[in-house]
C-alpha cells in the first residue's frame, strides 16, 4: 500500500514528484478575472507563479469540477516538477470543502500521477490546525489517497500497456507535522485503509482461488497475525451443532463451508459488545435456481460481506477501541450438482427453526439466518449484518447507497456514521405484507414471498433476517449488492472491481459505540 506521511515544510519548496492543490470553480466570474479561484493550501504555489496560476490552468482546460485533474510543468518555479491542481467543485461556505469532497478529489489525482514515487496534497484543511474539521479534513484527504492508489494485479504477468504503478509515497501538507492529534489520525486512517485494502483484495480474487476452505484460512491467517482471537467451524463441526443453513447451501460444492468467528476484546471490562455478520458465497451461481450467464462472473464478489467483516475487525485490532467486537463470516460456495439443496427443501437452521426453500438462489439468508442466531449467543449490544444480498437493491437505490433494515433507532445511528465517512445508506421498512406472504404451509417461514415474486426483494430479505434475530437487540441490516463491487469506469477513489464497503462505516460505528455507548 502506499505510504502516508504528514508534512509541514513549504509545499513549494519539497522535493517531490509532484505537488497536488486544491480549484474551485466560480459561478459567475467578473469581467476578464479567471473563472477558478484556488483553494486555500495553494498559496505559496500560487505565488511562485505570480499570479498567473489561475489563468494558466483555465488556458488548459480546468473548469475546478469535482475530481478533475489538470497537470502542469512546474518549471523552475518550484522544486517539485510538476504541479496538479485537482477540482473541488463551488467555493465552500465553511472552512473547508465537505469531507466527501476532498476524499474523491485525493482519490482522483493520486490514480492520475500513478508511475510517480512521491506526492505531497496540499488542499485545504482548516483556520485552527488540531481543530475537528481540520481533523476530519485530513481523515477524507489521506482515505481519499490511500484508496485511489489501490491497484489489484495479482495475476498479471506482464505490465499492461500504458498500466503504471500506484504511486509509492503521498505526504499530506498540514500546519504541524509533530501534532499529536494529526499524528493519530494519520496512523488511524492507514489502520483503515489497510482494512479497505484488504477487503478489496479478496473480492477481487479468482473464485477458483478463494473457495470457503481457503478463505477461511486467510481470514484466520490474517486474524491471528493482527492478534484476534480465531475459531472456525469445518463441515464436521457445523454438522454437529446443527448449522443447516450454511449446510444446506455449501451441499452442491466439492468445497465445503465454513463458519469462522474472530473476537476483540479489549484490556478491562468494556461497556458495550458489537457483532458483527457478513455473507461469504465466494461464488453464487444460482445453485439449481440457476442465474442467467451474462454477469455471473462477477458473483465472485458475492463474499464482500463476510470480506468486509473480516477486514473490520483487522482494523478494530490495529485500533483498539474500548468495546468488545465479535465477527462472524459465514462462508459457503452455491453450485448446482446432484448434491445441491433443491427449491421444496425443508432445511432446520441453526437454532432449531424450519426453513421451506423456494429459491435456491436466496441462499444468502440462509448462511446469514445461522450466523446471525450464533451470534445472538454472544449477547452483543448490537448486531450488524452486512451482505450482497438482493438486486433488489440495486433496482431500488442504486451502486452507491446501500440498503438499510432493522430497528429504526439503531438505523439513525448507523445512517449517520455511514454518511460521515462517505458509505451512504437509506433506512428500508420491513413491511407486514411482506412477512405475511412468507408463512409456509409445511415449515414455521418460507424463504420468500412467492406471491411477491421479486417485488420488494430487498425487503424480503430484511424480513425474513428479522426472524432469527434474538428480541430486543438493536441490529440492521446493511445490504451492499450494488456498492460493494464497481464495475465502471474508476472515479474518485473506487477502483474498479471491490470497494471496501462498508468497511469504514462498521468502524467508525465501532468507535462511536465505544466513545457514546
């Protein structure tokens, strides 16, 4: 991963490769005066250009559009040889561009100088340097860097045409480089952003190389290098304590199914207990409901829960935050062979209750019904369960803003970090008519609403969660169907293939829990 370093010397006297400042645009320019007006950071920058920087960069092209990226021979004017001013939309009426901002313009110009060692960001932070939006401000700036740089070529054996690599190094210009709250914060954001890394890592990895026994293995791997406590349950184990569920969708597979459990706890008694539950199908064919080919390709994403989970709780043992932290990842592979479960089964999940099968493709909530009673077990404070789990949620909010389900207070709180560290999320009701249409005639719940076909799909899964979550605990529901896996063009700082999400929301969640209870 690249490397993060603060810095306080003159941007325009560092010997770097390049020196990235922050262009708005202006609305309604005056007569003759530029239509960019430079963000605060850029000052001695500007003033080796005397004056001239604004127009210079109009004349190339610049517009100061949000994540544009305009590159410019620094000439001798200072030491760096290039100058890169990256786009961060109107000028702000605070003291600082929104968080989400700067995240997504870092994230731009650290892909754009890829093939470079070294870059220093100097974009605005704040009047009062150890001051909370100047803290937050180098929070969204350095993510923004260390996750725009992200590049995932672990099977290329030769360089790509015109394929540089990331960017080895990225200083980020604040007041004072020795503060201890900006020190903190720097070793914070790379705990986090190694997390994202990883998680990327894994949903980006071939199906054939992550099948539940290996990814069970590199998470416990992982895991027990950061410090966690590692547990995993093989096909023997789970068949012993009545995992149907998990079973029952790992059945079609010559590679078997795993539960693996990884527990923080901290020095001394803390107050609270977060779980956390993620979904591993490392690869989703469908099973006998088989999907259509087109796209199926990219269900090797379809872990990014239990990826994103896992990855969580690296980042919780690098942070050490005062609440204690159990995950779980339930991991299985759906494939359709004479061995698979088939649409018609009754499956007894882990806990005892009867699940009628009617789609062998909603086999998400099936490994996640047996995950989320285990870890209800544990009598957490709060459970949150992450999963691609319905296109339902892609057709009702879209690739960037997950769905979310369960107890409207919990939601709040959830939604609120979420949109703090740039993971947008919608809170989704779980409707009675929903639940109705789910009483099986054979079983104690159907595994969906027949009669709703895939109308509130999303829903459907929400509900049918609810079920097996134990009364009273406050808990949700995050489904990232669409947000855990870009297939575009890259921007901001997503790359193409795994995002990472929601990593950062289940953390900064973690330490709101330990900071307000």
């Amino acid at each position: 991963m690249t490397s993060l370093n603060l810095v306080d010397t003159d941007p325009a006297e560092l010997r770097v490769d390049a020196v990235v400042i922050g262009v708005h645009s202006v609305a309604e320019p005056e007569p003759g005066r530029s239509p960019l007006l430079l963000a605060s950071g850029a000052e001695s920058i500007a003033a080796a250009f005397e004056g001239r920087l604004t127009e210079t960069l109009a004349l190339l092209g610049a517009t100061g559009a949000t994540g544009e990226v305009t590159k410019l021979a620094g000439l001798g004017t200072i030491t760096a040889p290039l100058v890169v001013a990256v786009g961060l939309g109107p000028e702000p009426t605070g003291p600082a561009p929104a968080p989400e901002t700067l995240r997504r313009a870092a994230g731009s110009a650290v892909r754009a100088l890829a093939g470079l060692s070294s870059v220093v960001l100097s974009l605005p932070l704040s009047d009062d340097p150890s001051g909370a939006d100047a803290v937050q401000a180098l929070r969204a700036t350095a993510e923004g860097a260390l996750l725009g740089g992200y590049r995932f070529a672990a099977y290329k054996t030769k360089p790509s045409p015109g394929r540089r690599e990331p960017v080895d190094a990225v200083s980020v210009h604040v007041p004072d480089a020795a503060d201890p709250t900006m020190t903190s914060e720097a070793d914070r954001v790379v705990a986090v952003a190694s997390a994202v890394h990883r998680a990327r890592d894994w949903v980006n990895t071939a199906p054939n190389d992550l099948r539940p026994p290996a990814f069970a293995d590199a998470i416990a791997e992982a895991a027990t290098k950061a410090g966690l406590s590692v547990e995993v349950l093989d096909e023997k184990a789970l068949a012993e304590a009545g995992y149907g569920g998990i079973l029952a969708v790992g059945q079609g597979s010559s590679a078997p199914p795993r539960l693996v459990r990884l527990a923080y706890r901290p020095d001394g008694s803390p107050a609270k207990h977060v779980a956390l539950v993620g979904k591993g199908i490392t690869f989703d064919s469908g099973g006998v409901s088989i999907k259509p080919a087109q796209g199926m390709w990219e269900m090797k994403s379809d872990m990014a829960g239990a990826a994103a989970v896992a990855a969580t709780m690296l980042a919780v043992a690098a942070l050490k935050p005062d609440v204690a932290v159990t995950g779980y990842a339930a991991l299985a592979e759906n494939m359709p062979s004479g061995s698979a479960y088939r649409p018609g089964d009754v499956v007894r999940m882990y806990g005892g209750k009867h699940v009628e099968v009617l789609n062998t493709d909603a086999e998400g909530r099936m490994v996640l019904a047996d995950a989320i009673v285990r870890a209800g077990e544990d009598n957490p404070d709060y459970l949150v369960e992450t999963s691609t789990l319905t296109g339902g949620q892609v057709v009702a909010l879209g690739k960037r803003v997950a769905g979310l389900m369960g107890d409207a207070d919990f939601l709040r709180r959830l939604k609120e970090v979420g949109d703090a560290v740039g993971e947008p999320g919608w809170p989704m009701p779980l409707p009675d008519d929903v639940r109705k249409g789910m009483e099986s005639e054979v079983a104690d719940i159907s595994q969906v609403n027949a009669g709703m076909d895939r109308a509130g799909h999303m829903l459907q899964g929400g509900v049918f969660l609810s079920e097996f979550v134990p009364a009273g605990l406050p808990w949700a529901h995050v489904d990232i169907a669409g947000p855990a896996y870009h297939s575009g063009e890259p921007f901001g700082y997503w790359t193409k293939g795994g995002t990472g999400v929601p990593v950062r929301t289940l953390t900064a969640l973690i330490e709101d829990v330990a900071a307000n209870g």
